[in-house]
C-alpha cells in the first residue's frame, strides 16, 4: 500500500496545509490524477497523485497543517493483470524538506476515516479533460448518468448539469457535506473561485455553534489552523520570498552578464506571422524570449539543472519556470515543462493557460516543483533591464526587458533597431562566465533565426 505525502513544492515549502480532499474513500486513481488542494506560504496548488491504485484511508482532515512528507492518505494498490510487468515510478529529486513526523498509534476506533464514507460508491468514466472540467464547475461526477459509449461520461453532460438554472457553483466535497449537516447550499456565501461554495463556506453555514473538525488521526506535529485571508496570504508570501531571497544572495556566489539582442528580425517575422494568422493563434514578442531562453538551455545543459549535495545535477528536461505576479501582490514560478520542444502556438496557449490558473490559485503540483531554470520578463512593466536573484536550487536566472528602439550601426550604416536587453544571473560554483556567455550568444543567435524556433 503507498503512502500520498505532502510534497515538497519548492524549496521554499516546508510545511502546507490541506484545505479540500478532491477524491474520497474506494474511489479509484491514475499517477497524475489530481487529488487535493493545498495552501502553502506562496498558493493555492492541486496536488496530483504518484501511484495508480484505489483511495484507502484519509489521514488528515482538510484544514490539517502538516510537515512536508507527512502521509496524508494511503492509496491501495489495483490488482495487477497476470503476466504483465509492473511499471515502477523512476525516482524523483527530493527538495529541502522537513522529515515526517513520526505517526502515534491510534485506538481502534480512530482509524474510521475522518471523512464520512460515501454513498454506495458508482465509478463515474470520464477522461481526465472531463473530470478537470467538472471540477471547475463543481460538478460531482457520481450524480451524473454518463451518456458515452458504455456510460462514459462526456463534456457535455458535465455542461449540461453545471448549466442548469438552480444549480449553486460548489466543490464536490461541499456537496457531500452539505447534505450531511443539512445546509441549503443557496444560503452559503461561497468564497471560492467565481464564488463557488467550499467545504468550509458550509461548515460556517451549518446551524448550531461551528464545531472545530475533528482532529483526523496522523501526526501528532499536525495541526489545524483558519483558511488565511488574502491579507494574511500575501503576508505570509512575502515573508516566504524575503527568506527564500536572503538566503539565495547569501549562499549563491552570483555572477551576472548581459547582452544586448538586435529584434529586427524577430519582430518582423512576429508581424507577419500574426497578419497571417487568426486572432487566437497570434503570438506575443514573449513566446519568442521564452523560446529562444529554452533553446539556448538544450544548447548550454550546464545551466539547466539544480546545485544539490555540493555538485551540479542536471535537469531531466528544460523546465521552463516563469516568474508571474499576482494581482494581491508576490510571485510564483510555475513550470512550462518542456519548452524546448514546444511548438510556439503551442507555447503560446500553455504560456496564457498557465498565467491564468496561476493568478486564479489553482496550479497543480507538477507545475510549480523543480523547474529546471527561471524566466522573468518585465518589459510589460517598461522594465529595460532585469538583474534577477537565483531561485534556490536552481543555478540560473534569465531576464528580458521591453524591446526598445535604439540607433545602432548595422553593417557599417547608422540607423534604428528594435532591441532587447537579455541578462544572466548565474551560480558561480556550477558555472564561469564563458559558459554563461555561451548561453547568451545562443539566444541571440536563436532570434536571429526566429522562424526555426
């Protein structure tokens, strides 16, 4: 039987609390299938599963702070078919955490799961697409009656009970509970995404003094702490950052270069490309930084990897994480994994889906653990030149500014060019400045070139 854990999404993270269980227990679970949302100092993040198995017991009540690594649910393995070999998940890196604590045995009658079992449970067929797309709206999949081949579960019944006049915006899990404590959900004030209803919008709801949630047994170290208030988050992030920053400038030897990008030939490909092409697959100057960033990092491995256990290990692909920042203010990191070899629609979409979850606090978890090098790009902000900080165990930050017109001597003539300013920030124990500068000739030599990217 496997163990989920809290994992470690970050250098930054040493603890997180459970807010919401997204699966309950007998329900059935593929490796990658999302499971349960987590708070931690910087996001909200959905967290996916390693194993494929069926859900056994939930260790942790939402609202549970635990130590990263602490087991949060058990997963039960599914039968194996006769004759055919079991796939064994390859090791992942492991973060700067805090170890698990240590699990106190419990009496008998504490080991019923925390959570209410459900109703006689009906597998609900669905292709993952769907069952993210029910989440979104907070549709549980086991009401539904799927109307695919063999009961498959499509998109569009998903839509069509999400669109029906009566139905409140609530998470499955505030479904189940409502009608345990009896709450009519029209009557929650939900403080969710889109003002969909929590579970613990119908904890506050229920009738009767509010009962603190039973303490689930686990750890003794867990314990339950009040959903934060976005005041409270973007204190707690910015707390989070400052820490993760000082150390970085105290531990990391930086070394920093910079270069100064001729875009005439980029911008004029952009404009024709998009004069081309239909408003939704029209490219911004930014898929092409980020493209050419990646590139160059396929091209210069040495800066796309992790300084860990005093030697450099190299990344298992170029993970792109790009720095967005929040409306309520801070930042986070998410990943496009592997941007290297992503066409640049496709980069494009992934880049506009990912800024947009990340802004609304649901990343998942693979996402916003270990990205291999960081992007920050400002020229939004009219930013001309970015000298970053390292992003702990990372050995390398790239920064672009605005594209800025400056005169400029083009094969012995003076005239004006759109420009760009590339910088590194670079881990001088992984690395010296002629492999740093390396990385930034193949950038600009990839924007020279911009219809290969």
């Amino acid at each position: 039987m496997a163990e989920f854990t809290m994992p470690s999404l970050g250098a930054d993270m040493d603890e997180g609390t459970l807010l919401e269980w997204l699966v309950r227990p007998g329900q059935p679970v593929s490796r990658g299938d999302p499971v349960a949302v987590v708070e931690t100092a910087k996001s909200t993040i959905e967290v996916e599963c390693f194993d494929t198995g069926t859900v056994g017991r939930l260790l942790v009540e939402p609202g549970t702070t635990v130590p990263v690594g602490t087991p949060l649910a058990l997963i039960e393995p599914t039968a194996k078919r006769p004759g055919k070999p079991e796939r064994r998940r390859p090791p992942r890196r492991k973060a700067e955490s805090a170890p698990p604590a240590p699990v106190e045995p419990t009496p008998a009658r504490a080991q019923e799961p925390p959570v209410a079992p459900p109703r006689e449970h009906v597998r609900a067929e669905a292709v993952p697409l769907v069952r993210d797309l029910a989440r979104e709206h907070g549709v549980d999949l086991v009401t539904l009656h799927g109307s695919g081949p063999g009961g498959r579960i499509t998109r569009t019944d998903v839509e069509r009970a999400a669109a029906q006049p009566s139905r409140v915006r609530a998470t499955p899990l505030a479904r189940r509970l409502a009608g345990e404590l009896g709450v009519d959900l029209g009557t929650a004030r939900g403080t969710g995404k889109d003002g969909s209803v929590r579970a613990d919008d119908v904890r506050r709801a229920a009738p009767g003094p509010a009962a603190p949630a039973p303490k689930a047994p686990g750890p003794v170290s867990a314990r339950a702490r009040p959903t934060r208030t976005s005041g409270e988050q973007a204190s707690a992030m910015r707390r989070t950052i400052a820490g993760l920053m000082a150390r970085s400038k105290r531990e990391i030897p930086h070394y920093y270069l910079a270069t100064t990008v001729d875009m005439a030939a980029a911008t004029n490909w952009l404009r024709d490309h998009n004069r081309r092409s239909p408003a939704a697959e029209r490219l911004l100057p930014a898929a092409l930084l980020l493209k050419a960033a990646a590139r160059a990092a396929r091209e210069v491995p040495e800066l796309n990897g992790f300084w860990a256990e005093d030697h450099f290990i190299a990344g298992d692909g170029v993970h792109l994480g790009v720095a967005v920042s929040l409306r309520g203010g801070g930042l986070v990191t998410p990943a496009l994994r592997d941007a290297d070899s992503l066409g640049l629609p496709q980069l494009m979409t992934a880049l506009k889906d990912l800024v947009t979850r990340a802004r609304a606090g649901r990343l998942r978890g693979s996402e916003v653990a270990d990205p291999t090098l960081t992007v920050t790009n400002l020229g939004d902000q009219g930013v001309e030149t970015v000298l970053g900080v390292i992003y702990p165990p990372q050995v390398a930050l790239v920064g672009f500014g605005r594209v800025v017109e400056r005169p400029c001597a083009v094969d012995g003539l003076l005239g004006v060019r759109p420009t760009v300013t590339a910088t590194l920030s670079a881990d001088h124990r992984a690395t010296d400045g002629a492999i740093g500068a390396r990385y930034l000739t193949a950038v600009d030599r990839l924007l020279q070139r911009p219809e290969e990217l």
